[in-house]
C-alpha cells in the first residue's frame, strides 16, 4: 500500500508535520517544567553548597534541548505554511 503525501517528493504529510508540532510543543513545555524544577532546587540551596554546580549543569543540559526543540518547532511551523 502507498502511503500518500501532499509533498511531491515524499515528504510527511501535513497531518504528520501537524502531530510532529503538537509533540515537539509538548516536548518543550516538559522541559520548561524541568527547568523551572531545577532553578527552584537551586534556590533552596546555599550558594556554596555542592549541589549548586551539578543542578546548574543539569540546567545547562535541560536549556540546550530546549534550543534544539524550539529550532525544531520553528522548522516544523515554517514547513506548515
């Protein structure tokens, strides 16, 4: 069975891009949620405390997917037009 698209040269169909964006935005509001997580832990803690260093890395980690995503979705919402 042939799997229809409405791009010619056999890309996604807009059905697909449109479950692609809805999941790539759930995605990012994940990650917004896990950095707001961390930040909060952060501020619990002492400035000098150990943790501080390994929460920011985690910070750090959870920012540059959230770059990702959004490069991602912003593709995503380009290919929709």
């Amino acid at each position: 069975m042939t799997h229809r698209t409405d791009d010619p040269r056999g890309g996604a169909t807009r059905r697909e891009r449109e479950e692609d964006l809805k999941a790539t935005s759930d995605a990012i509001q994940n990650d917004v949620d896990r950095l707001v997580a961390v930040e909060r832990r952060k501020l619990s803690l002492a400035s000098g405390d150990p943790q501080v260093d390994v929460l920011s890395d985690a910070a750090v980690d959870v920012a540059d997917e959230l770059a990702r995503k959004t490069r991602a979705e912003r593709q995503l919402t380009d290919d929709l037009r």
